[in-house]
C-alpha cells in the first residue's frame, strides 16, 4: 500500500456517533446554546425597556421568532462542528495533527453571541423606566 492510497477517503479510521459526540463536544454545543440564550434575552430586555429595537429584520421583534432563528442557526452551526471534529480524531488516529482546532468554529460562534447579548444589556443600564411603567417589567 502505498501512501497515496492511505490518504484516501475510505480508508480512514472510522468513529461513531458516540465517540465522535462525547462528553466535550455536548459541553461545547451546551455553550452555543446558552449563548443564542443570552443574545435573545438581552435583545428582547433591550426592546421591552424600548432603549433599541431589533435591526436584523430576519430575527424580528417577538421572543418565539428570535428563539426559532436563533436555535435552528446554533444548529446549523453544531452540523459543521461535529464533522470538524470527526476529521480532527481522524488525523489523529493518522499521526497527523490538524491546522485548525475542530472547537474553534463552535467557540466562534459563542463568541459572537455573547459580544451581541453584551451590547444589547448594556443599552438598557443607563435607560430611565418609570416605576410602574408597562414597558419595563
């Protein structure tokens, strides 16, 4: 066998689902959810206090629509995530180490979150509600 057809697709080291998906990888996809999580509160705080409005028009204004977008874009997030981890226990198993660590993508994701939800709270420290007023509950 030469080392042209190591390399070749079908004959990597195969992982299944649960070795692939472990404890780490759930641990990581738990952090980009509870990002999406705070994005959305912090948007939806930002609003009922009436200091912003949300601008991306896809979102909207309604705490079901941005739970709906929000979610199923953390989803489609975690898709890509699972397969760079696969490939990276791949070289792995092959000797090789990867370029680019497989949490990185997850961790960029979280990261945008958390910047989005941050932004969003600190628009409404400084906003004046009435006491009693129906916007600020």
């Amino acid at each position: 066998m030469t080392s042209s057809t190591a390399l070749r697709p079908q004959n990597r080291a195969k992982f299944g689902f649960r070795q692939v998906a472990n404890r780490k990888f759930w641990l990581i996809a738990a952090g980009m959810y509870a990002s999406a999580f705070y994005d959305v509160e912090g948007a939806q705080h930002c609003i009922r206090v009436r200091a912003c409005k949300e601008a991306n028009p896809i979102l909207g204004q309604t705490r079901g629509r941005q739970y709906g977008v929000k979610l199923g874009i953390t989803t489609a997030a975690l898709i890509p995530v699972y397969y760079l981890k696969r490939l990276d226990m791949q070289d792995n198993a092959e000797g090789r180490k990867s370029p680019f660590p497989w949490w990185a993508a997850a961790q960029m994701v979280t990261g945008t979150n958390l910047v989005t939800g941050t932004v969003n709270w600190r628009h409404t420290k400084h906003t004046n509600c009435p006491a009693l007023g129906a916007g600020c509950r």
